[in-house]
C-alpha cells in the first residue's frame, strides 16, 4: 500500500465482540480515535439474530471486502487472517501471536495489584482462581503469587473450559472453596470467573465478604453491579489501550514498508474499584483495625504524623508498629503514605487541578516535594504519569 494521506479513507474490520467491559472498552477507544483521524468504514460480525448461523464474517468474506487493516479478538481463524499479509491487531486470549500487534495488558502487575490489596486488608489466607488456558490468567497468578509475603498462605483453583468436565469444575469448585481456611481474599482472574466464584459461595452458604472475599478484574459494570454484594474489581481503562490499538494500527496502514508486527500494545495503568465484596478488614486485632479505618478516611490536605495514627488505639507507638508489620507486613508510615500517592494519582487523572494545586491539596509545601515524592514510588515525574495514563 502506498504511503496514504493522514485523513484518507481507511478501511478496517473490527471483529471484537462487545461480551465484556475490556471489549466495550477497546471498541470506545477504537471508535473515539477513528473519529478524530479518519473517516474510518468499518466492517462488523452480523448479530446473531439476524443471520442465526453465518454471523461471522468468514475468511472469503474478508478478503473480498478488501481491508486495509484488522483489529480482532482472538477466534478459530486468527492465523489464517494473519497470514494474509494484512496489517493486523489482535486481542488474544490463548497466546501472544508472531507478526502482528497484540494488544496486550501488564498482566503481572494486575496479579501485585490484587495481592497487595488484600494484604494491606490484613489477609492471611490468600487465593486465585483462573485458568491455565488464559496466557493472561497465567501471568495473573504469577503476579499475585509473586507479590504475597512470608505471613501469608496461597490457595489456587484451576478452571478449565472442557464440555464433558463441565459438572466436575463446579463441584471441585465448591469443595475447594468450602475447604479454604477463612477469612480469605480471593482474586479472580476476570469478573467472569468472579461470578462464577459468588454463584458458588451462594450456593454452598459461604459468606461474602465475611468468609471469602473476592476481587475480579476488568471492572465490568454489568456484572459487578447485578451481582450481591456487588463485585470489587480492577480497572484496566481498555478504552485507552483501544485509542493505542488505532493509533498502531493507523500507523501500519499508512506505512506498509515499516515493520510494526513487533510492537506489541501495552496497558500499565489499573485501579480497584473497591465494593461490598471486599468491603471488610480481615484483622482480628481491634486496634489495628482502629488505626487502618483512621489512616483510610485521612484528610490528605494535612500533614498527619504517624503520632496522629497512634492515638487513635489504646497501644504505644512500638507495640503498633509491632503490629502493624506482623500483621500487615509494612509500618505505619507506608500505610500512609500509600493512602497519600492513591490521592494524588486520582486527582492527576481525574481532575485539571495543576501540581501546585494537588500538592496543597495533599498537605506538600511546594511542588518539588510533591514530585520527589512521587518519583519515589512511579519512576516517572506526576506530569509524565498524567500524560501517560490521563
């Protein structure tokens, strides 16, 4: 293809099927950029409805449409469309695929994420639930075992796909979940296997979150919301990592000659969105508990000593922070200042505020403090941070 103009007419089949909020999130992102760069024609699986079982746009279908480029989610027929030599991106679910982009998520630290989470809850007991046939599911659990201490034990359950074991996934699954010690928080690879998880403690009388508490990913709201309690989950942002997947793509399509086939789309963004089902602190120890619910509803415009924290229990400042690590595994200064970097990451993506602004409105004298500060945890300046992920 001969270099193209920045507006000229592209045409692209979209074949991600909106099932879940990543997927929604991708085609919002894909659409939003299409509309500022194209115009873009897009070609789409039929719905269901319609043409009950020709649907899907098959391989002859494809070709004769003639695209300048493919954006799909992982399906029967994903090699075969990438050897047609046309620019492709692809969301997959089994493996990484060789010449093309994948669009890809920092699945390892989704994993730390949940795992750190749990353990700032003061969970002990600790658990995943995923699938071995999910490369991402894979790396989830890699993450989160990763990220457990030495005072916390780590539970797995393996959910395979497989029609004749249908029945026996369940039933291992109840018999597994009605087995593990409690408390205990549980990170599901996705907000599928989330539901899946609650349907389960429902039918077998577990309580949630008291007993077993559960955090999916993907926050989708379809499911978390329905669900009761609703579902605890982590945000990916995909609608971003669509806009990226566009973008590398649009880029291919102008420049066929350049080889873009290895570079990958990456997400590193995430945050909880925190719900009922996760809405409990597993210490047993009241005065631990005491201090965490202070720290958590800070206000973080104030310099609040570690002091401050102190005497909201009835203990000394070595005996609590004695506590602190056994339990919780950090002092209670990290416990702080974690509460203080979430604050301003919120405000850094979610507000127009300047730095000067979020460092008065997170108790920081100037904004070389507030920088140095958060350079400390992210590497990268509270700038670079807002025009990465904002």
């Amino acid at each position: 293809m001969e270099n193209q103009g920045k507006n000229e007419t592209f045409r692209v089949a979209l074949l991600i099927p909106p099932i879940g909020e990543y997927e929604r999130g991708l085609l919002k992102g894909i659409a939003e950029y299409a509309q500022l760069h194209g115009p873009w024609y897009f070609l789409r699986n039929k719905p269901y409805y319609i043409l009950p079982n020709q649907h899907e746009i098959s391989i002859n279908q494809l070709i004769e449409w003639k695209p300048d480029g493919i954006i799909l989610s992982e399906n029967n027929d994903t090699q075969k469309i990438i050897d047609t030599g046309i620019p492709v991106v692809i969301s997959g679910s089994t493996k990484i695929y060789n010449n093309c982009i994948n669009i890809l998520s920092n699945d390892k630290k989704i994993g730390a994420i949940g795992a750190e989470y749990f353990i700032r809850k003061g969970y002990r007991n600790l658990a995943f639930v995923g699938s071995s046939k999910l490369f991402w599911s894979i790396d989830r659990y890699e993450g989160f075992k990763a990220s457990i201490q030495n005072i916390q034990t780590l539970h797995h359950f393996q959910f395979e796909w497989d029609n004749d074991q249908q029945q026996n996934n369940f039933d291992n699954l109840y018999h597994w979940l009605f087995s593990l010690p409690k408390p205990i928080g549980l990170l599901a690879c996705s907000d599928h296997f989330s539901q899946i998880v609650l349907d389960a403690c429902i039918q077998k009388k577990i309580k949630v979150p008291d007993q077993v508490a559960i955090l999916g990913v993907d926050n989708d709201e379809l499911i978390c919301k329905i669900a009761n309690p609703a579902l605890s989950s982590i945000d990916q942002y995909s609608t971003k990592t669509g806009i990226k997947a566009a973008s590398a793509l649009h880029e291919w399509m102008k420049n066929s000659t350049i080889d873009f086939k290895r570079q990958n789309i990456h997400s590193e963004f995430f945050s909880i969105c925190s719900r009922p089902s996760t809405d409990i602190l597993a210490v047993q120890d009241k005065e631990i508990v005491k201090a965490l619910k202070f720290i958590e509803n800070l206000d973080t415009s104030k310099t609040i000593s570690i002091e401050a924290v102190v005497n909201q229990t009835f203990l000394s400042r070595r005996v609590l922070e004695m506590k602190f690590r056994k339990y919780l595994g950090k002092t209670i200064g990290e416990e702080i200042r974690a509460k203080r970097m979430k604050e301003i990451e919120k405000l850094l993506l979610f507000t127009n505020f300047n730095i000067t602004e979020i460092a008065y409105k997170c108790g920081f004298s100037s904004d070389k403090n507030i920088a140095s500060f958060f350079k400390k945890h992210h590497n990268i300046s509270p700038l670079e941070f807002r025009k990465l992920y904002k």
